[in-house]
C-alpha cells in the first residue's frame, strides 16, 4: 500500500519524548503530540493533543488553538477515524483562511489531502495538495519546506495515471 506518512526513527524520538518528561508547556504538550502520534502510540497522543488543545484556547491565541487542533486532527487519522479528522480539519482550513494564517492554512490543507489519500479519495486529496503547494510558495517556503507536498502531489498523480 502506498502511503504518505512520514518515516520516523523510533529511537531517537523515543528519547526526545523521555526528554520533554512531564514538561506542561504548551510547545512540549505540542512536541509530545507529534513524537507520540509517529511512534503509533496514538491513544497517549489522543489524549495529550485533546490537553493541548484546552491549553492553547485558555491562553487566548487563536493561532495556537488552530495548530494544536490541526495536530489533533492528524491523531484522528492515524487512528483511522478519517470522516472526524476531514470535518476537524475542513474547519481549520476554513478558520484559517477567515484569519488569513496562510501557513495554518497551508498545513490543514496538506493534512486534510493526506487523509484524503489514505481514505482513496485521489481527486479531492490532489486538489488539496496543490493548493498546499500554492499556500506554501505564497507564503516564501523553501523547496526543503515544499518537498512533501510536491512528493505528495507526484505519487498523487502517478496513482491516479496508473
């Protein structure tokens, strides 16, 4: 099965995650959300971004309750729970573009098509990732930055070709 999601060495996050130990910040509920959800121990990683996601909207910024809701939003999918993750997402996408955060939007976008890959539906996750694409050179990314999304877009359309 082809799949998009990123390769990750289980050692090294594993140690990062002992690092950041009981840290309560913000940023480290954030890191924790990520590191958990690449290791597959995505109930832990659940429950964290559901905490991270209470902090973010008690301090008040808006853009950091949308970052942390587009992490909580990447959990759903790796836990499979696709129709949640599309409809978190697609609210993101759309607060985003309300607030004009074009690299939140760029980031919801690109999730968004990625659990649109994984659900098959190649058409509505192409268009996603080309508008990512958009989103991010707007925004002045780097082709480091780009590397996903393009590679996204490509195994997109060599599957749908085939």
């Amino acid at each position: 099965m082809t799949t998009l999601r990123e390769k990750v060495d289980a050692r090294a996050a594993s140690e990062r995650l002992d690092e950041l130990g009981k840290l309560r910040s913000l940023s480290a509920l954030n890191e924790k959300v990520v590191l958990l959800r690449l290791l597959e121990r995505l109930d832990e990683a659940f429950t964290i971004a559901n905490e991270a996601v209470r902090q973010a909207r008690f301090s008040g910024d808006r853009e950091l309750a949308l970052g942390a809701r587009i992490r909580r939003a990447q959990v759903q999918q790796y836990q499979g729970k696709y129709p949640a993750a599309l409809q978190e997402l697609g609210l993101c996408v759309e607060e985003a573009q309300t607030h004009e955060w074009g690299a939140l939007e760029a980031i919801a976008t690109l999730a968004r098509g990625k659990v649109q890959f994984e659900m098959t539906d190649y058409e509505a996750a192409l268009v996603d990732f080309k508008a990512a694409v958009f989103l991010m050179e707007k925004q002045g990314a780097s082709l480091d930055q780009l590397e996903s999304s393009l590679v996204a877009v490509a195994v997109t359309e060599s599957l749908m070709s085939a």
